[in-house]
C-alpha cells in the first residue's frame, strides 16, 4: 500500500514496471472457483456509481515491447508492456455506506480520493486493518489479490481511478469473499 499527497514535490523514484506475459504465452483467465448452492461465487457492489471517461490501447507496432521511460533529475518513471497496454480512467462516486464489494483487477490501478474518505481493505491481511484515504490522497492497488472500498461516513465520495490493464481485458474481476473481514 501506498499513499501519495496531491501536491507533493521533491525528489521522488517511482518504477512502475507492467509487465505482460512472457514470450509465447497468452493472457489466462482468472482461477476457477469452486462454487457451492449456498455460497456465492462473488460479492456485489451496492451504493456506488461509476463512469467510465477513456480508455485506449497504447502500443508501438514497430516493437512488440512497449516501453517509455523518462528520467528528470532524480525523478525516474519506466513503463513496459508485452505488447502492449490499455489504459482507461473511471469516474466513482460511492454514497455514504457505498461499497465495491470484493474484486481484483488484471493490472495495477491509482486511485484518486478527490473528494470525500474512502476505506480499503485487503484480502491478504489477516487482521482486516481499514486503510483511510481522504480527498487529496491516492491509493496503489497492485491489482495481484482481491480489495474492498467502502464509504463509511456520512458524505458522498469522489474517485478518479486509472487503470493499466492487457488489451481488451476486463477492468475488474469480481471475487469471493475471502473470510479476513466480517463483510
């Protein structure tokens, strides 16, 4: 997890690496689940709205390795992709007591608090730590196990969500409950 400050300057290294497959393999679909009569296979979301405002494909048909790096200073930032990469920006508002319901995604996703708070929380912490994220903040989701958002308070919240995803791929991927948390 990390957090990121709107405004924040100075001299930052980021390395942002999205990697695709390797020569010769193709994209899998996620893992299937075993599904019983009284469990469900996914968990819905409730109370939230989203709007998709762009989504393209970026890639280089003179190289089958998209890449862009820039470095300024002791800034650094590397993109690569196998062959390419979509990425698309999302609009969601979550009303208060609005959730995401559990899910994943196939890529790393950067998530803008643009206004209100929202919670995240992780399928891979034993404990169920809420991760607080108010407006000026981002999230990192790596997009590699399933997460939950939820508006706890009592106003309307605002992300801007950018996601780096295969080409074509499903920007979410719904996901089971994973039993940390008591929702």
């Amino acid at each position: 997890m990390y957090i990121v400050r709107a405004g924040y300057v100075g001299s930052l290294a980021v390395a942002i690496g999205i990697g695709g497959c390797t020569d010769g393999e193709k994209p899998t679909a996620p893992h299937a689940r075993a599904v019983s009569p009284t469990t469900p296979e996914f968990t819905m979301s409730s109370g939230s709205t989203s709007t998709l405002l762009g989504r393209t494909t970026f890639d280089d048909p003179s190289d089958p390795n998209f890449k862009v790096k820039r470095i300024t200073g002791a800034w650094h930032v590397d993109i690569k992709a196998k062959p390419a990469v979509d990425v698309a920006v999302q609009s969601i508002t979550f009303q208060p007591g609005g959730y995401s319901g559990w899910h994943s995604h196939p890529g790393p996703v950067f998530i803008q608090v643009v206004s209100g708070t929202i919670t995240f929380y992780e399928s891979d912490d034993p404990t169920c730590t809420p991760v607080v994220r108010t407006a000026g903040q981002g999230y990192l989701d790596k997009g590699d196990h399933a997460h939950f958002a939820r508006n706890e308070t009592n106003a309307a919240a605002v992300n801007i969500v950018t996601y780096f995803a295969p080409p074509g791929a499903a920007l979410r991927i719904d996901e089971p409950a994973p039993g940390n948390c008591p929702f």
